[in-house]
C-alpha cells in the first residue's frame, strides 16, 4: 500500500486550533504516515497539513478531518515557500519551525545544529565573548542590555560555582515565543546555554518555566535527557547539569532577581540592584539571566560569526526582532524580521489588517506594560531607539491590536489592577501606587470621577516611572497615561459634568 | 482531613531533605505537599516549618506569595478562561459570561458538591488562537460562546 507522509504541527496552539483532532481522526488510518514538527508560526491558517513534493512542501489551511483524500491527491496544495506570510520574513532562529520534529536530533544537527557550539569550543572564553559583542547582540527579554557585557562580568568574577539561568517565564501577554521555541526547537536552547556556560565558566543551569507551559517543560526535559545521552552536555571535562524547574505563578518572577528568589525558593521579591546576578546571583554566585529567545540567537552567531548578526538591523538594534502578532488582526502569528521596519508595515504586511467587523482603535506593544499607540502613531521604526525616544518599549515582541469595542477606561483599569495583583510588595510606588491607580480608575469608570483625577493619574505615574525598583511599577503608568492621551473621549465621557457641558 | 495525610506530609518532607549544608527550598517542598495532598492547608505550616528548620513565617510568606500554592482544595476539574490582553481583546470576555452562566459560578468559586471550580488565568501563550479556555489539561483556542456547553459537558460525567 502507499503511504503518504504528512507534517502536522504538534505546538500548544496549534493543538488548540484542531492539529490534535486531525491526530486522533487519522491515526487509525494505515497509508497515513504523519509526523508532528514544530509549527509554523502561521497560526491564522492551523491546522496545516503539509506534504512534500518535487518542488517543495506543499500545504493545506485549515484543514478538518474530511479534507484527508484531497490532501492524499496532492492536488490543490499551496506552496509553503510562496505563502506572503512567511515568505516575507527573514527567519534566522525560527528557520527550523515546520519543518523539523522538535526532539530529533539528528534532524536539528543537519540543519546546522550543534556548529555554534563547536566553533564556540574550540575558541577561548574571551574570544567568544568578542564575538557576541561583534554581533552587538541585546537581551531580547526586554531590558535590552547588551548580552557581552553580562558575559564578560560573570567571566571575571572569581567564583567556584557559576550559573547559567534561562528565563522562561514568558508573562507577557500576547508573546509565545519562547513557548515555541521550547516546544519547537529545544537543541537550540540548549546550544546556546552551553556556549554560555562555556564562555563564563559556568558549572550548572536552570531553566526557569513558568507552570502554563507544561508542554514545554516537558519537552526541554527530554531534550536535556536525549543531549546528556549522546554526550553533548559534557563541557571542558565535566558534565554540565540542567534542571527543569517549574513557577508558580506570580508575573514579577519573570524579572531576574525576583526569579533568582524564588529559583531559591521564597518569595519571588524583587532584589536592589546593584549588585547585578552577573556578579551576584543564585546563591550569590555569578549568574547570566537570559530569557529563551536571547539563548536561542547565540548559536547562529558563533555559527555565522558576529559580524553576519551585526550586518542585519538598525544601528543600535541589530540582529532579527520576533514579533507576536495578534489581537483583532486578520492574521495573528509569529514574525521573525530584521529590526528597522515600522509598525505600520508588519501590522499591514503579517497582521494582514484587521478582523472581520472591526476597524482599529489602537495597539499596544511590549506586553500589560507596553504603551498604546493610536493610528496616527504607527508610522514608528521597530527599533530600540526609537521606542524608548517614544517613552515606549518593545518588551518581548508582543503586539496586541484592540478594535473599535474597546473601552480605554476598562482597559485601563484592567492593567492597574494587574499590576496591584502581580506587584511584589518591596516598593512603595508599585505596591500602594498600583491599588491607588485603580481606585482613580474605578471611580472614573462608576461615573465618579473629575477632571482632577487626571492630574492625580499623572502625579502618581510620575513617582511610580522614577521611584520604583522594577520594571513592573516604573512602566505600570504607561499603557493607562498613553491612553488617556490618545483616547481622552473614552474617559471624558465617564465624568459626571460631561452630561451637563453637552 | 488533615490527620488523614499526616504520613503523607512527614514522607513528603523527607524526599525534600537536602544534603546539609544546603538549605531547604521552600517553594519546592510546598509544591511537592501540594502534589501529594491537592493543596496545603494553612494548619500545615508549623509541621511544614518544624520539619524543614525554619520559621513558621517563612513558610507562611512563601504560601501566600505564588497564586499557584492553593490552601484549599479545588473542585475536580479547573475551568480556566486566560484573561490576558488578545484574549480579551478577542471576545473573552463574552465567553467568561456564558460560562459563569452555564456552571453558575464566579470567578474562584467551585459549584457546590465540587465538580467545576472557575478560575482565571493570565495568559497561557496561545494568543494567535485566542480566546483560550482550559477545561482539566485540555486547552481550547478560538472559543466561541456557543462552543462552551459541549466543552464542558464531557467533564460532567
């Protein structure tokens, strides 16, 4: 009998869109050899069912069980390298996703795994160092710090343990990157934390992810396991041990030190800085902090040289930036592009314009801390630079477009009152000046307020931007601020004199 | 109810022991009680604090600090609807509506005789398939208020 191989993603959210049912539906089906990669990031079109073909994979889009003989035939599939959607972006760490299975080996050492490593051995600490600061990589958690930096304090820093610390609390609303590289791609992670290890001399790593992510705990694990078999985590001599540890919950313990507390197991309680982990860290050690993504560039660099990740991008960001585009967008996915191109162009080029019945209203970039940006503000370049020249963030990439239904003083409310839920407690600013800013935001919305209360908002978003120790407290104040600038009918027309001035 | 466990909470803290001169994590001893016993009852903390050669406070504190620590015990099966900003923006919120209406709970409640507790989550990754509801282990995307009877209605039985 013939049988006919079929790719099928076996990510979280293409689960969710109904790769699992087509699973179930087809399993019992002897010609049907399906094998489950990552995804493609394309998530509008899951469940896709891919076949390969002379001139390529070909796909089919939102496929349910009964599609199975026209996908057999082979004959109106499209072709994946001529979807726009991908075609027009330039993947460098999501290059394998679709295409490989995520825990086979052999398949992510033939697509160039494992090389970054082997060049990175066969270099000394300081020299691969250099390398990453040729390639003048930035954390792409959120911080932005430049990754060298980090890497050269730790190196120096005399201690007899060092630690290698992968952030995978991806909290951010709206952002799954780290999910799917974890789920998709887990060698990559791995690679990039023993090139870590190796440069700073680290001894052991923690993978800190958060309990939403089952699937991807699970698969790191056997990913670790499978590495440890074949050897790869020996490291100079010894073996270099990761640990799987899982979170519990809490927002802020995706900020470095308030993971570190609680990777030693208190409260997750944000630490002053300085000292920074680099030199001071777990247990007082030196440790790198890195989320998923920043680890997950490291191999292509060592591979391709930093200088090729210096060559794409802007002049202070370089290298590709993930986007995750989603909300009211016709096409909500993941987008791997060079830094420089404008918000305008990848909600219109990716996001493909806005959901049916809904016209747009505003979008807010970087997660529940990300400022909100209105239509006449969207001509801005995805750069670092010029966010922060915008009082704005990039955040881990996410991208959230809100339609015409939104209330901005609901939604303001809502980020309020999810930093008073999610605030540590250390400082003042954030733990009393989060609860105040959501009293001023329900007393608007109960039809209570004044026009004072907005000088009141700013008052207090001014002490929480320079008072507060985390990130959590000092951008707390930005989405609400920016949408009362943006939007201020949403929030006049709450006030009791708004019915008399009319 | 909690005498039952009393071997069950001694042996847990003992698979937790670490080599001195470590010290114990205290989150990771609680998440094992809560593995073993569904929760941790707040009448556990000294025994916990003895057993480990610490404070009752620390205990306490790291307790009350993670969401995920539950001091009682939920319902059989955890309905979960992610309230993160894509979901919302996507029409969660109508769909949270029909669930409190159809299992006639709100938000951290469980139904009385404890087949569903209601909770909340804040965001689970799967935006691009928003909005997502989480029925037991099984993640739903794209959810649609009419969708909400025959997702739970298999977890009824």
């Amino acid at each position: 009998m013939k049988t006919t191989r079929l790719y099928l993603a076996n990510d979280t959210s293409a689960r969710a869109a109904g790769a699992g049912r087509l699973a179930d539906a087809w399993k019992e089906r002897p010609e049907v050899q399906l094998v489950r990669t990552s995804a493609r990031g394309a998530f509008y079109l899951e469940p896709i069912v891919e076949q390969d073909s002379p001139r390529g994979r070909l796909a089919w889009f939102n496929v349910s069980p009964n599609d199975l003989p026209r996908i057999e035939s082979g004959l109106d599939g499209t072709l994946v390298d001529s979807i726009p959607f991908l075609r027009q972006q330039t993947r460098y760490t999501f290059a394998n996703f679709g295409v490989t299975e995520p825990l086979a080996l052999d398949a992510y050492q033939s697509q160039g795994g494992f090389k970054g490593l082997a060049a990175a051995l066969n270099m000394s600490s300081a020299a691969v160092i250099e390398e990453i600061k040729i390639s003048r990589l930035r954390g792409r958690g959120g911080a932005a710090f430049p990754v060298w930096s980090k890497w050269q304090v730790a190196q120096q820093t005399e201690a007899d343990e060092k630690y290698v610390v992968v952030n995978a609390d991806e909290g951010d609303a709206g952002t799954y990157c780290d999910r799917m590289i974890m789920e998709g791609d887990p060698f990559r992670l791995i690679e990039g934390m023993l090139i870590c290890a190796h440069a700073i001399g680290a001894t052991k790593g923690y993978l800190y992810c958060r309990h939403e992510y089952p699937a991807a705990a699970a698969t790191m694990r056997t990913a670790i396991r499978k590495a440890m078999e074949e050897g790869l985590l020996d490291l100079n001599g010894a073996s270099f041990e990761i640990e799987v540890v899982i979170g519990a919950g809490s927002y802020v313990c995706g900020e470095e030190t308030a993971l570190l507390e609680s990777l030693e197991g208190r409260r997750g309680v944000v630490r002053a800085k300085p000292p920074y982990p680099a030199m001071s860290g777990l247990y007082g050690r030196p440790t790198i902090v890195s989320n998923v993504l920043t680890f997950a560039t490291i191999p292509n660099i060592l591979a391709r040289g930093g200088a090729w990740h210096a060559s794409l991008g802007t002049e202070r960001s370089r290298g590709t930036i993930v986007l995750q585009v989603g909300g009211r967008v016709k096409q909500p996915g993941l987008v791997e592009i060079p830094f420089g191109r404008t918000l305008r162009q990848v909600l219109e080029q990716f996001g493909g314009g806005m959901a049916p019945g809904s016209r747009f209203k505003a979008v807010q970039v970087g997660g529940p801390l990300g400022s909100l940006f209105p239509d006449s503000k969207l001509d801005i370049p995805i750069c670092y630079d010029a966010f922060s020249d915008a009082g704005a963030i990039l955040g881990h990439g996410g991208i959230v477009v809100y339609d015409q239904d939104t209330d901005m003083v609901e939604l303001s409310r809502h980020f309020m009152a999810f930093t008073a839920d999610e605030s540590c407690g250390k400082c003042t600013p954030c733990r009393v000046g989060a609860v105040r800013g959501r009293e001023i935001l329900e007393r608007i919305q109960a039809g209570q307020g004044s026009a004072n209360d907005f000088a009141l908002l700013h008052d207090l978003g001014d002490t929480m931007k320079a008072a507060s120790l985390c990130a959590l407290g000092g951008r707390a104040p930005y989405p609400v601020l920016t949408a009362i600038e943006h939007f201020p009918r949403d929030f006049q027309t709450k006030l009791p004199a708004f019915g008399r001035q009319q | 109810m909690i005498e039952r466990h009393t071997q069950t909470l001694e042996e847990v803290l003992e698979s937790c022991r670490p080599a001195p001169p470590a010290k114990p994590n205290i989150l990771r001893v609680l998440l094992a009680v809560q593995g073993a016993l569904g929760c941790v009852p707040v009448a556990m903390v000294p025994r916990i604090a003895q057993g480990l050669g610490v404070t009752d406070a620390q205990v306490a504190g790291v307790l009350s600090y993670y969401p995920d620590l539950r001091t009682e015990s939920p319902g059989r099966c955890i309905v979960q609807i992610c309230m993160g900003e894509s979901c919302t923006a996507n029409h969660g919120g109508r769909v949270l509506r029909t669930i409190q209406d159809h299992l006639l709970i709100d938000v951290g409640e469980t139904m009385p005789g404890g087949r569903f507790t209601l909770e909340r989550a804040y965001c689970v990754g799967n935006c691009a398939v928003s909005p997502t509801v989480i029925v037991g282990e099984d993640l739903y995307g794209r959810v649609t208020s009419s969708q909400i009877p025959s997702i739970l209605e298999p977890m009824k039985k």
